[in-house]
C-alpha cells in the first residue's frame, strides 16, 4: 500500500528526512508523531509528490511518487499543514473546484460535492465563504476537500491543529469513519493521546529518523504513558 | 486540460472575488478613455480632431503598450504570490495536475481579465461606427487586426508578469518587478539607441538589431491594423518560453 525505502531530503545542510523506511498495509490508521522539525510533514509531502526526494523511494499503492506522481495524486486526498484553503470562495464552489480539477466527470460530480458536505457535516456552511467560517469548520473543509474522491489513501498534517476537545473529536470520529470504509490513513500529530486513542500503530521521528514504530501501548511500554515515551526518547536524541 | 480550465475558471472569478477587478476595469477604460478623447502622452490627435473615422486612437503605437506595462504587471501579480502568500500552492500542487496545466490555467484566467479590459473599447468601437459616414461603412480589417495584435502583446505582458510572480510571496513585490521588466522591454528600443553609440562596433549592430523586439516596435504595424509575421511569431514563441520557464520554477522548487 505505502512503502517508504530509505527516504532522505535536506534542505541546504539542515537533513531533514534521514534513511527513512516504513511499511503500511491497506486499512491501517497510522499517527506520525515527532517533535516539530522532526521531519513529520517533509515525509508526507514526499509522499504527496508536492517535494521531492534526494534519495530512495517512495510508493503509494504500487506507483513510484517520483516518477508518477499524477497516478498517486489521483488516488489519495491530502490536508496539508495549517490547512490552507482558497478563503474568498464559498465552501460548496470550492468544493466543486476541486472536483473539477480531480477531473471527476461533470455528471458525477455534484454527487460527489454534496457526499463530501454530508460526510464532513457542512451543510451549515455549505454557502458561507471560508473565511466567515469558524477553524473546526475550516477543518471540516479542508477534510471534505480530501475525500471528495473517495481516496484510498489519506494523508492528513496535523488535522486536529488548533480545534477545541468537541472539534477533535468530531475529527477523530470522521477519521475513523473513513478507515472503516477502507481507507488507509496516515496522519500526524502533536496531541500524544489523540494517537492512543486514534491510531492503533504509531511511528515516531526525531531528527529526520524513525526512533520508534508499533502500537502506542508498545511504544510507552515500560516509560508509562505516550507522552513519557515521547519525552524519554525523543530528548535523548536531542 | 480540464484541469486548466477549472482552474482558469477559478482564477478569472477571484478577480471579482475582492475589489480588483473591478478597479482594474475602471481604471483600464479611464486611463484609455483619457488617451483616445482628450489627451495622448504621445501627441497622437484626438479622435474627435483626427476627424478619421478609425481606432488608431486605441490601437496607436505606444498607447496600449504603455498600459500593458502597468496592466499586465497589474493583472498577473496575484497569480503566484497569493497562493504562496495562503499556502494554498501546496493543495494546488498536490492535486493530480501537471505544473504545465496549473500555469496555463492561470494564464488563461488573467487573459480573461485582459480580454475585458479589452472588451471597454468596445463603446469607442460603437462612436466611430456611428461617426463614420463613409458609405461603405467601417474598415473592420484594421479593427480586428488591432484587437488581435493586442491580445498577443498582452498575453505575453502577462506571462512575463506571472513569472515575477512566481518568485515571491507579496503580491506588490510582484507587481514592482513585473512593472519595471515589461517597463524596459517597452523602453528597448531608446535604450538600444543610446547605448548604441558607446558600445564596441560589433555590438552596436546588434543593439540597434534589438530594437525592432521593443514593446511598441512590435506593436507599430499593429496600429494599421496588420500584424507582421515576424512579430507575431516573437511573441507567440516569447509567451510559450515564459509560461515554460513558470513550470520549470514550480518543478525546480519541487526539488526544494
């Protein structure tokens, strides 16, 4: 599904991603956690085809990112860090846009937009512009805009960034819907007990390389709680 | 394709999203209105002195040039700098399109808006025609000609602008730069011509060779309405490496 080989990016002389390596198998929810700079979102935008790498190899569902990265575009929904959306356009239009430039065919596409409202719960909103809309609902656009195409693979920078505890959970449980229906998602974190509750498997990057990959109990194991784990082995590095 | 024209669609409304394109509009029809009917920065006759009833007021070798200069600068700034400006460049990039399509669609969506900068003269059009009482009615040859001619020279003003645009994430730094290179190319040829004498003999030639590629040399003919071969084919090409060199940039950042 996702196989990541020996990944590597620097940016000037600061290496960013260093030999990175990772499986993820169909139907999986991943949580990337690290402190920040770790490299978290450097590997998931080499997964996204939007940088590319320096070395090794990564492949989404059977497709080299390097060399077709439009095949991968096509095939999973991705919600870059910090969210960013076209503000001055209405929910529903950008919606559309979107749509149209995934090249979904015009007889199927307002299906498409309003499964992407429902799934998201913005029909509230489905005719504010962005702006005017609160960040939990901003989220939830930028979520819709991910999954208009019924992705098999979602890739979400820190999609709980910023929203309150209703917000997240509300999040969660969209996430979560999405891998029951088959989804493979990846997405990373700051909020160490969202993982444990989110991710059954959690992969955890300090300084550009992987330091810890299982299920969350595993990797606190000993230290006690995520967070101790995270400190514990994430500082050592340092 | 179809990506390039949802995002030309996206583009062409986001003008009219905020005040711009609107100012751009009246602005456009204000500063040519100025130079058709009452004054010209170059001493072309009005069209009511001319007492001719044709569009050489609008098509007249350096007026459109020189709000091309401003216009397309104007126009073309946002492209690039905004997305870079929200981040938004990053969903666009990461959506299944070629850097080639995501350029053209904005290229397309500016042209748009150049199109009906053009579309102001179109009251200019309707006074002439009813001004003329020639019996076999307006020469539309030179009138279509003129609008074609600089449809050209625009689109190449705005490719040029989309590309400074590319380099920034400030929209005004972005116009600056925009400005000041279409305000060279449109100031070449006076340029070409008094370097000429300083320069060794061997690139004197070619100085003075370079000024039939000046903004308003290219559009001189243009005026009569006729659009030479030559300078036709300069400017398609000229917009087609500018568009290419704006993919190869988004390409090159991919390598970051």
């Amino acid at each position: 599904m996702i196989r990541v080989q020996d990944l590597s990016k620097s940016f000037g002389s600061h290496r960013a991603v260093d030999h990175v390596s990772f499986e993820i198998e169909t139907g999986e929810i991943v949580g990337f956690i690290g402190p920040n700079g770790a490299g978290k979102s450097t590997t998931m935008r080499m997964l996204t085809g939007y940088l590319a790498s320096d070395r090794g190899r990564a492949e989404v569902l059977g497709f080299d990112v390097s060399r077709h990265p439009l095949e991968v575009q096509r095939r999973i929904g991705y919600l870059p860090e910090s969210n960013p959306l076209y503000v001055d356009m209405r929910v529903r239009p950008f919606l559309r846009f979107v749509a149209e430039v995934r090249g979904i065919p015009r007889r199927e596409r307002a299906a498409a937009v309003e499964r992407a409202i429902e799934l998201c719960a913005l029909q509230e909103v489905a005719r504010k512009r962005i702006r005017e809309c609160s960040k939990g609902y901003k989220q939830r656009v930028g979520l819709a805009q991910a999954v208009i195409h019924s992705p098999k693979v979602l890739i979400l920078d820190e999609p709980t960034e910023g929203l309150d505890p209703n917000q997240r959970v509300v999040m969660r449980d969209l996430i979560q819907g999405f891998a029951k229906q088959g989804a493979t998602v990846i997405l990373s974190t700051h909020i160490l007990p969202e993982v444990e509750l989110t991710c059954p498997r959690a992969l955890m990057i300090s300084r550009g390389r992987i330091v810890a990959d299982g299920a969350p109990k595993k990797i606190s194991g000993p230290l006690g709680t995520l967070e101790q784990a995270f400190r514990q082995i994430t500082q050592t590095k340092e | 394709m179809a990506a390039a024209l949802a995002i030309a669609k996206r583009e062409w409304k986001a003008y009219f999203a905020s005040p711009l394109g609107f100012v751009l509009l009246i602005l456009f029809s204000l500063l040519l209105g100025l130079f058709v009917y009452l004054w010209s920065p170059f001493g072309v006759p009005t069209l009511f002195a001319r007492q001719s009833a044709d569009l050489s007021g609008v098509f007249a070798a350096r007026h459109l040039p020189l709000l091309f200069v401003l216009f397309g600068a104007a126009i073309s700034m946002r492209l690039w700098s905004e997305e870079r400006r929200l981040g938004t460049e990053e969903l666009l990039l990461t959506l299944p399109v070629r850097p080639i399509d995501a350029v053209l669609g904005k290229f397309l969506g500016a042209m748009g808006m150049l199109v009906l900068c053009l579309a102001t003269t179109l009251p200019t059009v309707y006074v002439v025609w009813s001004l003329c009482d020639d019996p076999r009615g307006l020469e539309w040859g030179p009138i279509l000609g003129g609008y074609a001619g600089s449809l050209v020279l625009g689109a190449t003003c705005i490719a040029l602008g989309q590309l400074a645009s590319a380099f920034t994430r400030d929209q005004l730094v972005a116009f600056l730069v925009g400005f000041t290179l279409l305000a060279l190319w449109f100031f070449l040829a006076d340029l070409a011509t008094n370097l000429a004498p300083h320069l060794p003999e061997r690139f004197a030639g070619a100085a003075l060779e370079v000024q039939q590629y000046g903004l308003t040399a290219l559009f001189d003919s243009v005026d009569r309405g006729v659009i030479l071969m030559k300078n036709l084919v300069f400017l398609v090409s000229a917009c087609a490496l500018l568009l290419g060199l704006n993919a190869a940039v988004l390409t090159w950042r991919k390598a970051g």
